[in-house]
C-alpha cells in the first residue's frame, strides 16, 4: 500500500485509505513511522476518506504520534468524518491528540 504523501512548510501530510483496520494497519504503520524518521516529524494525517477504523487502525495513529514525539513534534488528524470521530471519543483519544476541521488549522499549529 502507498499512501497519499505530500509535504507543505515542512510539515508532511498523509491522506489514509477509506478503511484502515488489521488487514493493512501493519503496512500503514510502516509507511507513517517512515515518513515521520525521514521528514521533519510534523505530520498531519487527513482522514476525510477514511470512513471506517479498528483498534488496530487505532495503535498505528498511537504508534505514530509516539515516533513523531520522540522527535519533540506532533501529528495532527484533520477532516474526521463522525463515525472515526465517535471512536476518538469512546477511546478517549480525542484528549491525546490535536484534532482539526481544516488542514489550515492543523498547519499553523505544527508551524
């Protein structure tokens, strides 16, 4: 899997697939965790395909934000569709980490 990957003021933005459960998490991670030791460690994942994620979708988020933070940077999520947002709630993740409606907002908080 190769995930939509494009950098703007230094910061990397990441579009997710449509779903993102078991099946890829895996793949998914690898890429992220890779994006983010190559780059700047700023990374803002966009999830407005993104319609369905498990508790392994999940941990890649976690596992990323963890690798961005041991570089003193952050990852922010950016056009949550309600469903992936209702998890981020009933997880309490949504406490964790820096949740956007735009890019915009996300961009002037990592820069």
């Amino acid at each position: 899997m190769s995930l939509e990957k494009r950098t703007q003021n230094s910061v990397d933005i990441v579009k997710l697939p449509e779903q993102l459960m078991m099946a890829g998490a895996a793949d998914v991670r690898t890429e992220l965790k890779e994006i983010i030791s190559n780059g700047s460690g700023k990374l803002i994942i966009d999830l407005a395909d993104t319609t369905f994620m498990d508790s392994s979708g999940l941990a890649v988020l976690v596992s990323c934000l963890q690798a961005a933070r041991k570089k003193d940077e952050d990852v922010c999520l950016v056009h949550m569709g309600p469903t992936v947002s209702a998890l981020f709630e009933l997880t309490r993740l949504h406490t964790v980490f820096q949740i956007f409606d735009d890019e915009q907002g996300a961009l002037s908080a990592l820069t």
